[in-house]
C-alpha cells in the first residue's frame, strides 16, 4: 500500500514539474491538458508556448484524434478549447442537421471527421454521440430539439458511469 502511495505522489510530482513548464495564457486548457494526459498519457505533439496546443493521435478507443489549445472561445456560460474527432461517412443530406445539434461542431469531408469542440470530453463525447445518431437514422434533429436531447444528454455526462456508457456507444457506431 505504501509503495503504491509513493507511486502516485512520484506521478502527480513528475506531472505537476512536467506541465508548470507550460507558458500557456488560459489557465483552464493547461488544467485540463494535466486531466487529459493522467487518462490517455503524453500527448503525441506539444507546444508549450503562448497559444501552444497538445495533440494525440489516436489515443485510444474510436478517438482519431484529440487537441487541447491554449485557446479562450466564449460559448454559453463558459469557454471551449477541447478538440475531440471521430471518424465517420456523413451522407451530404444529414450534414446540416449533423452540425445543427451544436454550433461547436464541424465536419472535415475529405478526412471524415466530425469533431466536437468543449471544455470537457464528456460534453464533447455527447454532442458527437447526438451526430452519430442522427447520421445513423437513430434520431432526427427534430427529436433532438423537442425532446431537448441535447441539454438531457450535457447533464447525463455529468455522471461518470453514464459518460463511459455514451462513450461506448459512441465508439459502436463509428470507424477507427
């Protein structure tokens, strides 16, 4: 038991001296950037400086790709920074009700890409699970409106279980 405490204050210690060499200006991008290399490990690329940004490529699970940027976009009630992409064939007449559900999200066509932009995966994970659906004929984006799916499925992420369970649905219904 104690030398798995010692184990874990050692990474906590090498994490904290490894990201406060980060001079990034938004202070919210550098925390989740400590969060996210704790679950998917050292990102792939990194600039640590002003206006840097941290990348993966396919971390793990149907993820092609991760970024977080030292980036300050006001949406709602909070700001966006974190990139999440996932691959998936967008028929041209589902696109627009695809990008609809949020205005955080675009659509790469020549790659395949739909990617969510958030300050947390879970939110992210959420809005390219809506999209999915929508693409797979699951939902419709008039279901997703009227029933408020996107604001039920915002709060759902918020519990653990519930967003590792949107994850594997997500992950079921795209290529990796």
């Amino acid at each position: 038991m104690k030398l798995v405490i010692g184990i874990v204050i050692f990474l906590i210690i090498l994490l904290f001296c490894f990201y406060n060499r980060i001079q990034w200006i938004n202070q919210q991008p550098k925390k989740r950037l400590g969060e996210i290399s704790a679950k998917y490990g050292k990102p792939t690329a990194i600039s640590k400086s002003p206006e840097g940004m941290a990348y993966w490529h396919k971390p793990s699970g149907c993820y092609q790709w991760l970024l977080i940027k030292d980036e300050d976009i006001h949406h709602g009630n909070h700001s966006d920074f974190f990139y999440t992409a996932v691959k998936i064939d967008i028929p041209l007449y589902k696109l627009l009700d695809v990008l609809s559900i949020s205005q955080s999200m675009y659509y790469d066509r020549l790659q395949k890409h739909l990617v969510a932009r958030c300050h947390f995966e879970g939110a992210n994970i959420a809005s390219l699970l809506l999209g999915v659906k929508v693409v797979n004929g699951l939902l419709t984006l008039e279901q997703i409106q009227s029933e408020e799916l996107y604001k039920q499925y915002m709060t759902n992420v918020k519990d653990l279980k519930l967003e590792k369970a949107m994850l594997e649905e997500l992950c079921s219904y795209v290529k990796n």
